[in-house]
C-alpha cells in the first residue's frame, strides 16, 4: 500500500484536522488535476468528477468525507472497467 492510499484510508477513517495540501498530494497519486485561481477555493478535477473545497487552514470535515468518496467513486468506476 503506497503512502498516499494509507493516507487516503486515514482520512477515511477521521476526517478531522486535515489540510488542502493533503489532500493535493492524495489527488495527484489518483490522477485528479486541481486549481487554485487566485481565489480561497481548490478545484479538484478529472474527466467526470468534480469537487471544490474552501482551503481555509483545517478544511471540514464535511469536505473531507465529499473528497474520500470522490476517490472511491473513481477507483469502483475503474474496476468496472
């Protein structure tokens, strides 16, 4: 398991306390593309999916469990491919 799906699973398992750039570094292993244009807000993307998150100092965790199930969305869409 690689560092970025056992970070992946750790948010999972406690959406608490997370910042963007985890989240862009777990992004980035799954193929999502993001931007930040110049505005207090991340896009996260790819070819179907799409997610935009504040990107305050501690992100929600609301935003958090939304971006966990964005990657699991695209690893089952993967699998039945």
């Amino acid at each position: 398991m690689s560092k970025r799906s056992k970070l992946l699973s750790r948010m999972k398992n406690n959406p608490n306390n997370w910042v963007i750039e985890d989240l862009m570094f777990v992004a980035a292993h799954f193929g999502f593309k993001f931007r930040q244009p110049g505005t207090s807000h991340v896009t996260f993307y790819n070819g179907t999916f799409r997610l935009t998150i504040p990107s305050h100092k501690r992100i929600k965790p609301i935003y958090v469990k939304m971006f966990v199930a964005m990657i699991e969305e695209l690893l089952l869409e993967k699998s039945y491919d």
